[in-house]
C-alpha cells in the first residue's frame, strides 16, 4: 500500500513538474489570451440557437446566424495565431514571420482547394482544428533547422546586405515549411484514398459495439484536451456508429448529448458547479459565474479555455473520466432496458432536462432520473480533481521548493550544515567559521519576514511600486538585514528555498493588496538562480499564475548577467511579454555595468546610493546627470536610492529624476503600515503632476 501511494505521489509529481513546463505554460497562456474572443463566440453562439429554439426567423437573426458562423470559422485561426506568438514571444521580431508562415501552412494542411472559399456551408469546418499543431511544429523546426545563425566572422556580417540575412532568416525557412506541408498533404491523401479504408474496417470489425460507443467517447476528450474539436474531426466514425446501431437495434450514439456530456465537451457543466461550491480562487469563482449560462447550453469553450483545460496534465484523467463514465452508465441502464432509448433527435445545445424532454416528447421520468445520476457522478469525479488541483496550486510543500525547518535534521540550518557551507573556504576560514555558526543559531531563534518600501514619484508625492526587502526577525521582535546570505551562497538548494519563499510571500501580499483595492506593482530582489534554477523559475511561474497582471518586478543585478548574457536576455524578454518588469539593480556600483545597457531591454535602472552620496561634487552630480540622461536616450527609466536628505531630493529634481526611494521618503515598513499608508493616500485628492 505503501508503494502504491508513493507511486501515485511521483506520478502527481511528474504531472505537476510537466504542468509548469515553459511549451505547456506558453501554450496554455495562449489559449488564455483568446478568452475575450471565445466569450464572444459562446454569447453569439447562444442567441442563435435561442432563436433557432424561438422560432425567430427575422432580418436581424439572419445577421445573428451569419455572425455565429463567421466567428466559429475564424476561430482556428485565432487559436493559430495565438499560440504561435506566445510560443515566440520571446523573439519579438520573428515571432510575426513565424505567425504568417504557420497560417499559411496551416491552410495548405486543411486542403488548398479550400484557400479562396467564401465563408459558408461549404467551408472548411471545426474539424480544421486537427491541422493546429502539425502546423505550429512544421514551422518551428523549418526555422530551427534553417535559420540558424551562421558563424561568419566581423567583416563578412558586416559586407553581408541586409536583403540575404532576411531571405537567411525568413524567406527560407518559410518557403522549406510551405514545401513540408505540401509534401505532408499529399502523403495524407494518398493515405486516406488507399490504404485507410482497409485498416479502419480491419480495426471496426474486431471491436464490440458498446466498446466502440465508449471508446468513441474518451477519444473525443482527448482530442477536446488538445483543443481539436472531436465531433467534427471523428464525424466519419460517429456515422458509422449510427448505422450499426440502427442495424443492430441497439441504443443509437446520439445518448451521447443526452447523458455523457452535460455543459459540453468534459461535462464542464459538472465541474463549473464544483468550482461555484469548492473554495477555490476568486478568479475561477467568476469564470464559473461567467461560464453558468454557457455551460448550461453546452457551450464549454469559456472553461477549457478559461482555466485552461487544455494541455492540463492535472486535470486530464478527470475531463477524461467523467464524460466516459457517463457515457457507461447510460448505456448500461439502456441496454438493461431501465431507461428506454429516445424516439427522438435533439440539438446539442438544448440544457440538461430540457434535452429529456424534446428527446422523448414529454415528461419522462428515468430518462431526466439518469441525467440527475449522470450529473451526480460527475460532480463527485470532479469534486475530487478540482480540491487536489486547488490544493497543489496553494501547496508549498509539493509544488514550490519550501524553506528549510530549522527542527528538520536533513535541514541546511541543522549545526551540520557547517561543513556544507563552508566547503569552499579561501580566506580567513575561522573568521568565516564563527560568523556561520553565529549566522545559524541566530537563524534558529528567529524567522524571516518581508518589508516594504516605497518608489515615489516625486512629481505627485504619490507610491509607484513597491519593493519587498527580505529581513530577518529575532527572538525579540527586532529586525535584521540579512547578511547570513553570505554565508549560505555556496549551497545553492537553501538558497532556492530562500528565494522560492520571497517569491511566495511576495504573491500572497500582492493579492492581499488586491483585495483590499490597493494596485501596486511589487519588485522582489533575486540571484542569478532566478534564471539558472528550474525550482526558482517553477516558483515564479506560479506567482504569476496566482496574481493579477502587471503586478508583478523583477530586479537584477549584474550577477545575474556574467554568466549567460544572451539566454537572460532572452527569458527577460520573455517575462517581460507576460507584463513582468525589470529593474537592474545597483547601478554604478560594479565595474560593467554600462557594457549591459546596450543589450539589455529593462524598463528601469536603478542607480547605487554610493553615485549620489556626494551629490554636492560638481563631478559627481555630472556623473549622475550623465548617467540619467544616458537612461532616458535607451527609453529606460531612472530610480535613485538612497536618498536620505531633502538636499538630494532637491538636486535629483532639478535634473529631472521622477523616482527616488529612501529614507528621507520613507523607511521600509511592514505590511500594516504600508496599507495605511495607500488607504491614506488612497482617500487624498491626486495632486497635479
């Protein structure tokens, strides 16, 4: 039993480790960002069939009608585009040759014949979905494979025009995936004229009907999990099914609305009703709220999307198992002859119970019983899914890194873990000794904490961002900065728990901020672990799961820089398109900083103390004014800190510096005096800049 449950744990573990994948994250921030789009479609959508169900049969429903269709048939399309910029966002440049070479091979694979149809009947449909992905991948790697840049030494880039770098870049690699996707279309039809046929009647014969019923079932969730849309991708075999069962006498698939699958593809209808009921994020609770009218003419969209369901490890075997399920219990009580098959064809937009009684032309009793069994089921299966994926997104023990206890005797804190941070000792290694062992007792007496101080814009006297300072706590309630970092850099798993917890605690202020009205963007301090650690990167990806847009900065110093310039770069880039803001940190106080500026795209440099500590200098203050105007040419903001007395403040007005932090200011505060003071500024008049 025991080594079952550790099985299950590693599984869980594995899915919530391929849940934070960067594709997968991108992916499903992606079909997020077309939610306003699918909202859209799922309203119109429902008009139309609430027409249609009226008998409204006017001007304006023609309109209504041909609006709905339009829509639905852009709709891959929009879900094409959308993946293919968040999958590249990180190369802001590419990304839109990427996006039009993607809906270009994305047409060939649907069928070229198709390419100049006018939106109608005879469009291409939903089963265009399919051709999603094979697009996105055929893509990719034809620019992988040809765009690589090659190692062409100072003068050849520089004698190389700028017309053969684009055709390198763009031109090639987007004629190579037109070329595969031809090739790939036509294999795909030769396949399907000759050698389909055989092998589909070949697998259809050697399988029972009711296998075939269920089987057909689960492999519409699948394919819904990856966004295609099964009905129309599998419409081929549902017909088949049809006329066997008509053959056979036996029930007829079309049960499937009827029972299998309330609210639509999953029986999302069962899990929005879990999530109005399980407590959960205020964020579901009003996708739920939004989704209720949808869901209940079956329309899904706004939750696979939405929370997304698709490409969601973690609520797989749940949107899996309840339409599959269902689908069993309902042919079993028909085949058992407890609940007669439905005289009757109904739409697949008619709402639970409603459906029951079109199908059977009055009140029938069992029927509308097994929905209310079928339902019941459903929210139990994902009564049980929605709490552990609820769980694991506010576990800090399986899915974020968790700070060392100091009563653990494995922890990095133990009198042990001496000989662990020390091991790289050079100099004065019995100074460092006592220091270490000073660091870790005084570690075990206390715990950490978070403070903020405020970034003010001077012109307004207002708060502009916020910045967490990590602190430690004594014993006696007094606050420390926290030097032991030093101590503890070489071991590198308690510096991640270190971060992890920063992290942590930085979203948990940042929603508690929410709540209370207040719209503040926190920076956090990192290390270079937030861009090397696959934990730290793990952690703040949840973070920006958990808190609201553009609420989230990240500063970095120069350290987080020496190692690989260009992949930091690149993840910054990428942040920075999920609306997360950079700072680099102590400006002025390294020796190459001013070789960064040229590459990096921060949107704040915030200057060291140190450049502004002799601001009375006539040199100083050129330097200072030097290195603000430098800033504003590179379209990035200044920030000074340390400004301590109204005589800098004074000076860093006059040359046109809006940010400062510092004591003069105001000193970093715990979190009840930083909320009085927004609920203070929060009820005063906004000053005129």
């Amino acid at each position: 039993m025991r080594r079952a449950q550790t099985d299950l744990h590693g599984i869980g573990e594995g899915f919530s480790n391929l849940a934070a994948h960067r594709t997968l994250l991108a992916i499903r921030n992606g079909y997020l960002s077309i939610l306003p789009y699918v909202i859209v479609m799922a309203i119109v959508t429902v008009i139309d069939n609430v027409c249609d169900f009226a008998g409204i049969n006017n001007q304006i429903t023609s309109y209504v009608d041909h609006l709905a269709a339009f829509i639905l048939e852009l709709f891959p399309e929009v879900i094409l585009l959308s993946l293919t910029w968040h999958l590249n966002s990180h190369d802001r440049i590419r990304a839109p040759a990427i996006m039009l070479i993607s809906l270009l091979v994305f047409w060939i694979l649907c069928g070229w014949s198709q390419l100049m149809s006018l939106p109608g009947p005879h469009f291409r449909g939903q089963d265009s979905t399919i051709a999603i992905f094979p697009a996105i991948v055929l893509t990719h790697y034809a620019f992988k494979i040809f765009s690589r840049e090659r190692s062409l030494s100072g003068p050849q880039r520089v004698v190389m025009s700028q017309m053969i770098t684009l055709n390198l870049r763009y031109v090639i690699p987007g004629v190579a995936a037109v070329i595969c996707a031809i090739v790939v279309r036509l294999l795909f039809e030769e396949f399907s004229r000759h050698y389909a046929p055989g092998i589909y009647e070949a697998l259809i014969n050697r399988i029972p009907y009711n296998v075939e019923v269920i089987l057909f079932v689960m492999f519409l969730q699948v394919l819904s999990l990856f966004s295609i849309h099964g009905y129309a991708t599998m419409l081929g075999v549902y017909e088949y099914l049809q006329g066997k069962s008509d053959i056979l006498n036996l029930p007829s698939p079309e049960f499937f609305t009827l029972y299998a699958t309330p609210g639509g593809a999953g029986s999302v209808f069962c899990l929005m009703l879990v999530m109005l009921v399980v407590n959960s994020r205020r964020e579901y609770k009003s996708l739920a709220k939004i989704s209720a009218p949808l869901t209940l003419f079956n329309i899904s969209e706004t939750l696979v999307f939405g929370i997304p369901l698709v490409f969601n490890p973690r609520m797989a075997w749940a949107f899996i198992a309840v339409p599959t399920v269902n689908a069993t219990i309902a042919y079993t009580a028909m085949s058992m002859g407890w609940v007669e098959p439905q005289p009757n064809s109904v739409h697949w937009a008619l709402p639970v119970f409603a459906s029951s009684y079109i199908a059977f032309g009055g009140l029938n009793i069992p029927s509308m019983l097994l929905q209310l069994i079928c339902l019941v089921c459903g929210v139990s299966i994902y009564t049980v899914a929605w709490r552990r994926y609820v769980r694991r997104e506010r576990s800090t023990e399986n899915n974020r890194p968790e700070f060392p206890l100091t009563n653990d005797p494995e922890s990095a804190f133990s009198d042990n873990a001496l000989d662990i941070v020390l091991t790289e000792e050079s100099t004065n290694r019995w100074s460092r000794i006592k220091q270490a062992d000073r660091t870790l007792r005084w570690l075990k007496e206390g715990h950490l904490h978070l403070v903020f101080q405020p970034i003010m814009d001077v012109r307004t006297m207002r708060i502009k961002h916020v910045e967490a300072l990590l602190r430690f706590r004594d014993k006696n309630g007094i606050l420390h900065r926290p030097r032991f970092l030093n101590i503890l850099r070489h071991h590198s798993s308690v510096m991640e728990g270190i971060e992890c917890w920063v992290i942590r605690n930085a979203s948990i202020a940042i929603n508690h901020w929410e709540d209370l009205g207040f719209s503040k963007r926190l920076f956090i301090n990192t290390t270079p672990l937030f861009f090397s650690s696959p934990s730290v990167r793990k952690c703040f990806y949840n973070a920006l799961n958990d808190c609201p847009v553009n609420s989230i900065g990240v500063e970095i110093t120069e350290q987080s820089l020496l190692r690989n310039i260009a992949g930091t770069v690149a993840d910054i880039e990428m942040f920075q398109g999920m609306d997360v803001q950079f700072a680099l940190d102590d400006f002025g106080s390294g020796y190459s900083s001013f070789s960064y500026l040229s590459q990096l795209t921060v949107d704040y440099v915030k200057l060291d103390k140190s450049l502004i500590k002799r601001v009375t200098d006539p040199r100083q203050a050129h330097v200072v004014e030097s290195i603000h105007n430098l800033c504003r040419t590179l379209e990035m903001q200044v920030i000074i800190e340390g400004v301590d007395d109204e005589q800098k403040m004074q000076f860093l007005q006059n040359i046109g510096v809006d940010l400062m932090q510092g004591y003069f200011l105001h000193r970093p505060m715990e979190s009840a005096e930083l909320e009085a003071l927004l609920r203070q500024e929060q009820q005063a008049p906004t000053p005129p800049e």
